[in-house]
C-alpha cells in the first residue's frame, strides 16, 4: 500500500470501510439519479487529495523517506524532501497509488478532476501561468462544506444498494487526463502564511526584501514542517503572491514584500541588499562547513598519533591548515558584509526619519498657511478683544436699564430674615434640650423604681433567712405541742 492511500485511509472520515466500494465505482452514473451520492464522492475524493497533498503525499516527483504506519500526520521520522504540495499531477503513478487489492483503482478520478476543474478548485497549471488577467479569490468556489453533510450522506446512503449504486442512463466515467492541476486551496493557504510569517517578524525595511534563493530557504516548509515545497510549488506560490494577491513585488530574482497600504517597487538598491543577504548566508553556511572541516581533521590528526601514524597525523595537520586558512579568510569576508549591511539598515532607517521629518514639514507648513502667520493671529485677537468689549459695553448698558432698589430698605430685611433665622435655630435648640431632660427624669424615675424594688426583695430574702434560721434552731420542746 502507498503512502498516499495509507494517508487517506487513516485520516479521512469519508474513506471508511463501508464507503470504498462506492468511492472506487463509476459513481458519474449518479450524477442524475442520485446527486446527493455523486457531490459526496466528489468531494471526498477531492477534499482528501488536496489534504494529501499540503503533507506531500501526492507528488509522484519528490522523494519521501519515513518509517512506520501513517496513522497521525505529525507522526513523521527520516530527512526532509522536496515534494510538491500546490500542484497535483494527474498520471498513472497516481491511479497506481491509489490502487486497493480488493477494489482495484479507482474508477470516476476522472469526474473528479473535472468537477474541480469547473469550479476552479483546481486549474491546469499552463492555464494558470498564462493567464493574463489576476484570478481574484471571489472567482475561485472552493469546496461546498454542505457537500459532506450529514443529510447529504444519508441522502446518499438511501440510494446505495450494498454500496454501489447502477446507473440507466449509460453514462461512463471521463478518461482522467495527464496533466499538472494546481490546488487553489492549498495556494492560498500557502500563500497567506508566507506574509504572514514574512511581514510580522520584520523589524526593519530589509527584512522584507529577498533573493529568489533566500526566499526558498526561508519558506520551504511553510505548510509541513516534515516535507519542503517543490520548485514547481515556488513558482506557483511566487505567481501567486505578485499577480493575484499583489503581496509582493518580483522580478524574477529578487523579491519584495509590500508593506500594508503601500505600494512597492524592486529598485537597483533592493537587488543589491538581496544579494547581500544571500552572500552572507552563503558564507555562513560555508563557514559552519569549514568549522566542522577543521574539527574532523583535528580528531584525525589525534587519532593518527594514537596509532603512532605519524605521515597521516601531519596530512591531517596540513589539510587542516589549509581549511584553517580558507575559514579566516571567509570569516573576513562575512564579517565585512555583515558591517555594510548593517550601515545600510542604518542608512535606511535615517531615510526614514528624514522622509518623516519632511512629511511633518509640508504638515506644519499647510498649517501655517491656513492660520496665516503671526500677524493674522494678532490681527483676530485684536478684534476678537474689541468684541469682548462691547459685549461688556451691551451688558453695561442693559443693567442701567433695570429697576432701581432702596439700599436701606434692602438691608432691612436681609437683617430681619437673618433674625428670623437665629430665633429659629435657638427654638429648635431648647425644644431639644427640654426634650433630652424629659429623657434623663424618665430614666432617673425608672432607675429609682428599680432600687426600691431591689430592696424591697432584699428585705423580703433577709425575713426569710432569719425565719428558717429561727426554725432551726428550735428544739422538740419549743415546738408547740399538738391540741387533744
């Protein structure tokens, strides 16, 4: 079983055991007597592929190595290889991929890529490359997710007789074509996770420059980190970005990132900071090889003079000199690139702040042109106090106007309403003061009663006491004797 097959077994719902002999049926002859059965297989053929495909199981082209059952995508083990992932290729290799001993290839993939060729789910890759006009999102219908429905299913299920289903209008399955079908889902899932990663980290303009080789390295993994994307991928992906998306600008070498609400265009200072940036991960790379040069040779000349090999002890010396040699000399060079690009980044963000500046200047300078300069402001405060003042003058005029009161007359009764007042306030005081009295003779009365009747008890105990006390002390004689 291929890896491919192993995949879709394992991780697709819809390729359950009882739905495969459907699945691998000429199921076009549903198309008219049973739709529901028909859009069911179609999209879980489709859907299926397209998720094989973002993994890398579909590509016929790259080389996968793992271990083991695919039962958990993430479960992958062994080196990471260039498959394609945005592009399907429709041959034999993946008829013979699919293939089931029980159930043999799978006959209607033709009618699949049909259907997803009519609603651009999936686009002959020449067409796409040539089209002149940018195949905006709106155009591209992906899958009907109601397609895959529980209603539709069981729609479907009704209509199956032991899973298969034998048509009357003599319909056969399309003959699947050879050809390169690009996944438009997958692209721009691709696509969307490219600027994403690409415009969120960068900390400077540089940053969103690249070389088509810098570009590649960075994003090979972008949709799996177990598999890289294709050259074919790249070229898609990089189509996409700069026709459809308009994300970046390309050349066909060097590639830039627009920033948001802006437009961007690869000038000669562009190219040359992309080839900067991938001289110095070149030499980085170069370096870190020389590094590891040095360590082996340095094990071997040990190891050789373990052995008391004393002519193989001083090869390893010499060749280790030599890469000793080329490793300075690229240390040299990288570190000097990394100065210049580090004055460039530099430079770039003092252009920044210049072009800023300037922005602030024409803002200031409109401004000013709109309030006229200082003379126009002394101009409208001048005249704006000279309104002020006749307001004041109106307001003048307008109390002289009113009735005229008696001075006297008015202190006279602000002193009797004050008068009122006081005799007021002290009223209410001695109406609280001949209250709060009430309250303490009330509690003196109450107090008073209470010790008397405390002492009146206290009488009543002690004649009680002395009582028992003379009782017993009485003896048999004192006591009276009973009358005869």
């Amino acid at each position: 079983m291929s890896e491919l097959l192993n995949y879709i077994l394992h991780n697709e719902d819809a390729f359950r055991r009882n739905r495969l002999p459907s699945l691998y049926s000429d199921f076009t002859l549903q198309k008219k007597t049973n739709p529901d059965g028909y859009a069911v297989n179609i999209a879980a053929w489709e859907q299926a592929l397209i998720r094989a495909a973002k993994r890398g199981y579909t590509s016929s082209r790259g080389v996968r190595v793992q271990s083991g059952s695919i039962k958990d995508t993430n479960d992958v083990t062994g080196t990471r290889k260039k498959t394609d992932h945005l592009v399907l290729r429709t041959d034999e290799s993946l008829l013979r991929d699919l293939e089931l001993a029980e159930w043999g290839r799978p006959v209607a993939l033709g009618a699949v890529f049909d259907e997803a060729m009519r609603k651009r789910t999936m686009i002959p890759l020449p067409l796409y490359k040539t089209s002149g006009s940018s195949l905006q999102k709106a155009q591209w219908k992906l899958i009907d997710p109601g397609a895959l429905s529980p209603w539709s299913v069981m729609s479907w299920g009704v209509r199956q007789l032991k899973g298969i289903v034998i048509g009357t209008d003599g319909e056969t399955a399309p003959k699947m074509q050879v050809q390169e079908l690009v996944l438009v889902e997958n692209l721009q899932e691709a696509a969307e996770l490219v600027v994403k990663k690409a415009t969120g980290n960068s900390a400077s303009p540089l940053d969103l420059i690249y070389s088509k080789e810098s570009f590649v390295e960075e994003f090979a993994s972008i949709l799996h980190d177990a598999t890289e994307l294709s050259d074919s991928d790249f070229d898609v992906l990089l189509i996409y970005l700069s026709r459809d998306s308009n994300a970046i600008a390309y050349d066909g070498k060097t590639i830039k990132f627009k920033p948001k609400d802006k437009t961007a265009e690869i000038t000669p200072q562009d190219k040359t900071i992309a080839s900067i940036k991938t001289l110095v991960s070149t030499l980085s790379k170069q370096v870190k090889t020389l590094e590891d040069k040095v360590t082996e040779l340095t094990a071997s000349a040990r190891t050789a003079l373990a052995n008391k090999n004393r002519i193989s002890a001083l090869s390893a010396v010499k060749s280790k000199k030599m890469v000793e040699h080329n490793l300075q000399q690229r240390l040299n060079t990288l570190v000097q690139l990394e100065e210049v690009y580090a004055k460039i980044e530099q430079a770039t963000g003092q252009v920044e702040i210049v072009q800023a500046m300037e922005a602030s200047t024409g803002v200031l300078r409109g401004l000013h042109a709109q309030i006229g300069g200082a003379e126009r402001v002394e101009d409208v405060m001048d005249k704006l106090r000279e309104e002020m003042s006749k307001v004041d003058e109106v307001g003048s005029i307008m109390n002289e106007a009113g009735p005229v009161f008696d001075e006297s007359e008015i202190d006279d009764e602000l002193e009797a309403m004050e008068k009122s007042d006081l005799e007021a306030k002290e009223k209410k005081e001695a109406e609280a003061i001949q209250k709060r009295l009430a309250e303490l003779d009330s509690l003196k009365q109450a107090s008073d009663d209470a010790a008397r009747e405390s002492q009146t008890a206290k009488n009543v105990d002690s004649q009680l006491a002395q009582s028992i006390d003379r009782l017993s002390n009485m003896t048999m004689e004192d006591r009276p004797l009973p009358a005869n």
